[in-house]
C-alpha cells in the first residue's frame, strides 16, 4: 500500500512538473478580464437579439483585443486597428486583430440578421432606421432587453457603443490596451440612452436627412420642444407628412414636415433629402 501510494506520488510530481515545463498554449497568454459571466441574463430578447449578444460574449471568450478602428473592413469582422492620435495606449493597436465598440456591434448583428445592417459608427447605429424601441437614459435599465444597444456621449458626439445582457450588465469593447469585457452598466455620466434593432423587415420609406446638429420636434412648429438632433446626416424611416409652420432656414422656405416614428417626433422637410413634398410618402391624416 505504501508503496502504491508513493508511485501515484511520483506519478503526479512528474505530471505537475510536464505541466509547468511545458511550453504556453495560446489560451494561456490571454491575460485579461475573464468573460465575467458573459450571456444573456434575462428573459424579452427577440432570438436574433441572444443572437447577438451570444456573437459578441464568443469575442470575449477568445480573449479578443479592443483596437481602435478594429471592425470596419468592407465586410463585417475582425481588423487590425490604427492608432488613436488622441491615445497613447493605441501605439499596438495596428498589431492587434480585434474590434473597437462599434465594429464589434456590427459585427454582432451582421452575424445574428445575416445582413450588414449597422455598417457605421456608434452615432449612425444608434440614430438606426432599423429601430423597434428607443429609450431615454431617464428611463434607465427597467424597460431594456438583452441585445439592446446603450450608447454613450451627447446627441452631437456619441463616441461609444454597447450590448446589454440583463442583470446590470453589459459587454463592451472599451478601450485600447484591453481585451473585450464584461462590465457594469454605467448609468451615470455621459449614458445617452439606449435603442432596440428591428433585424426584420423595415416599413415605411427610408429616406436621408442631410445638415448638421438637426434638432426634431414634438410638434412640427420650431417652437416645440426639442426631441432628438441628428448630428450629421442621418438615414431615417418617414411615416408621413403635412403641411404645417413654414420654416425658413438654409435659403429655403417650405412649410412640409415628415414624422419619424422612431422618434415619435417631426423634422422640417427641408433637411430631408428630395424634393419639398417628399415622393412616395403619404400624407398624414390626423
């Protein structure tokens, strides 16, 4: 017995020892936040939402690295990144194959809707034509959904993007010097809000806004509160229009405006792209 226990004994020393000896496998040079429990956290979401959020905790499960630009290619994947002038610690990011915030997103839901439907950078994906729901940071985590998108800055300058899980968590692709993460959903500073993607079937005309820092309105009237600005051109779905206050601005006077259910808000055609009675929109009824 004695000596029985004594081989297993050795047995296990020279294990222990091939173990230590042996030279890294790739998994155990990925130093880093673990996945943090990254998975869909609570019930609501649509399937291509888990989708999704399955699509970008796989990301953080392989350790994949945060570069700035990282995602952007012409198809929607993995890129090498470029340096931030802005950031000292991007000088490795054209070395690292990975996503910044917004190239993961895309890369995300290009997975789960088949299409390359959030081909832009967190301001165009959150001002989405392809939304089901939008919310207000007032309105906080209680209405969203796993998959939702929780964007960050103000309405001019939104510089940042992520997925929500449920539970008060988040997945992220933060910032350069680190792997994807799973974190705490910060509601507190520059949270802007958060929007919910219509993978499906978009009704309704799409149409372009054109312009800078183009506010909507609760009414169409210029003296109705403002809703959402559009910091750039912006593509957007049109329910319908009407005649209304004209407005005279940009050397055109025009006194049509198009509502935008995604908004729940109106905007002056004349920062819609086409003619002053925009073609194939209909006009509102009520």
């Amino acid at each position: 017995m004695l000596r029985r226990t004594g081989a297993i004994g050795a047995l296990i020393a020279l294990l222990t020892a091939l173990f230590l000896t042996r030279p890294a496998l790739a998994a155990d040079r990925l130093p880093g936040p673990a996945d943090g429990g990254c998975a869909v956290l609570a019930p609501g979401a649509t399937a291509a939402a888990e989708r999704a959020v399955e699509t970008a905790c796989a990301q953080v499960a392989a350790g994949v690295w945060y570069t700035w630009g990282g995602g952007h290619g012409a198809q929607p994947g993995p890129t090498y990144g470029k340096v931030d002038p802005t950031d000292p610690a991007s000088e490795h990011d054209p070395e690292r194959l990975g996503f910044d915030c917004s190239g993961l997103v895309r890369y995300a839901y290009a997975r789960a809707a088949g299409a390359d439907i959030l081909n832009g950078d967190a301001s165009a994906q959150y001002y989405t034509h392809r939304t089901a729901a939008r919310f207000t940071a007032a309105e906080g985590l209680a209405p969203l959904r796993p998959g939702d998108l929780l964007a960050y800055g103000t309405s001019a300058d939104l510089h940042h993007i992520a997925f929500y899980l449920g539970a008060g968590r988040m997945v992220e692709a933060r910032e350069s010097g680190t792997r994807l993460m799973v974190s705490d959903v910060r509601l507190g500073g520059d949270y802007f809000g958060a929007v919910r993607v219509n993978t499906g079937t978009v009704e309704g005309p799409v149409l372009r806004t054109w312009g800078t820092g183009v506010w909507t309105k609760a009414q169409p009237s210029v003296r109705a509160a403002r809703v959402y600005a559009f910091p750039g051109p912006t593509t957007i779905r049109v329910a319908c229009q009407k005649h209304a206050e004209p407005v005279t601005a940009e050397g055109y006077t025009n006194d049509a405006w198009s509502y935008l259910p995604d908004y729940r808000a109106w905007v002056t055609n004349i920062y819609i792209q086409g003619p002053a009675w925009l073609d194939g929109v209909p006009a509102c009824t009520a």
